[in-house]
C-alpha cells in the first residue's frame, strides 16, 4: 500500500512529516493523510516522491514486482548488453540451470 511505502521511506531517510511537506509544497497534515492511508497522493506528487525517496513511481505503486537497474549515464550498447545479460539468465533459470 502506498500509505506505507511513504511513512516507510521518509522514516528510512530521517525526514519528518513537515519537511517532507515543505519539500512538496504541500501541508504536514496531507502526508500524514497520505501515510494514514486516508487520501493518496496525486500523480504529480507520486512523481515528486520517487525522486525525493531515489525509488521508481512503480515501486511506490506497488506495480512492479521486480528489480529496478539504474542504467542512466550509459551508452545504448552497454544497455543493450545489460538487456541481453538478462535476457540470457531468464532463459537459464527457466532451463533449471540457476547459477546465481
């Protein structure tokens, strides 16, 4: 639930109610809605969150199950490699050749 992946996250980052709210604009009784789970928050401040928390909207939405790879300040082709690398691992363990 998205309430608790905030509260989560903020405690994680040793960031109050209120400073997490001056960040966004917003006031401390809207986060604290939010980690209640009694509103949620609007697109533009799930955004807001996964850049303030370093984690992806999927991630805060509970939408994606899987493991996030930062690939930001690579070229194409080591992105491309890295996708293969992947590619080739699912293809293992599905053969039941797990080698991690």
């Amino acid at each position: 639930m998205i309430a608790d992946k905030i509260k989560s996250l903020r405690k994680a980052k040793n960031i109050t109610q209120s400073a997490l709210a001056k960040r966004l604009g917003i006031t401390r009784s809207s986060v604290n809605a939010w980690e209640a789970g009694v509103s949620v928050p609007s697109t533009m401040y799930v955004v807001a969150l996964a850049r303030i928390f370093g984690v992806s909207t999927d991630y805060l939405l509970e939408r994606h199950h899987g493991a996030v790879l930062d690939v930001s300040g690579l070229d194409d082709e080591a992105i491309r490699i890295l996708n293969e690398m992947v590619q080739y691992m699912k293809d293992m363990k599905g053969k039941g050749n797990n080698h991690t």
